[in-house]
C-alpha cells in the first residue's frame, strides 16, 4: 500500500478512495488489494450508473466526471462504505448530481 493508511478515524481514507479511482480510470489491470476491492464495491453501491460494470468501464465513467462531481463521488463511496451499506443507493433529487453515463 501507500504511504496512506486506509483507514483514517474508522473511515475509508479519501485518498485510499482517490488512489483506486486513479487506478481505474487508467485502466490498470494489475491485481487490486482487497482494500481496493472493497472501495470498488463501495463505488457500485454509491453510484447505480457502475453498479454492474468492469473495471474499465468503471474507469471509463470516472474518466468523464468534472473536479466537483469527483470530488462529490469520493464523498459518496466514502459515505458508502461507512453506513456497511452494499446495495446501490438512489438517486438523490433530480438524478443529475453525478450526470448520467452518455448514451444512458
């Protein structure tokens, strides 16, 4: 791991969670820790939009997030993990919090 812990004051570290995005939006196909996995899962239960992709179309998807919603998207997973939540959650207001997926 990192020179992060991943767990800060019993929550996911949001720079464990960014460190996993980083490695999802590129593409890295090398073996994720089970801390890793587990962001992952948090992730499919934070946003409905990945909850049945692959990792590189979880990638893809964090790829077209602006500043503002990634950050907002990290503080959902983080948010995520915490509750021990593992089911996706809904939308909140409008849907357009995070934007949809294009072409969904």
């Amino acid at each position: 791991m990192t020179g992060y812990t991943f767990r800060q004051a019993g929550a996911v570290s949001e720079m464990a969670i960014v460190d996993t995005f980083t490695k999802l939006i590129f593409g890295e196909e090398t073996r994720y820790s089970d801390a890793e996995l587990l962001i992952v899962q948090g992730l499919r239960g934070a946003e409905p939009n990945v909850a049945l992709d692959g990792h590189r179309d979880m990638g893809v998807y964090l790829r077209a997030l602006g500043v503002g919603e990634m950050i907002k998207l990290v503080s959902l997973v983080q948010h995520q993990m915490a509750s021990g939540h593992n089911r996706p959650a809904g939308r909140i207001g409008s849907g357009a919090e995070l934007g949809q997926r294009p072409g969904i």
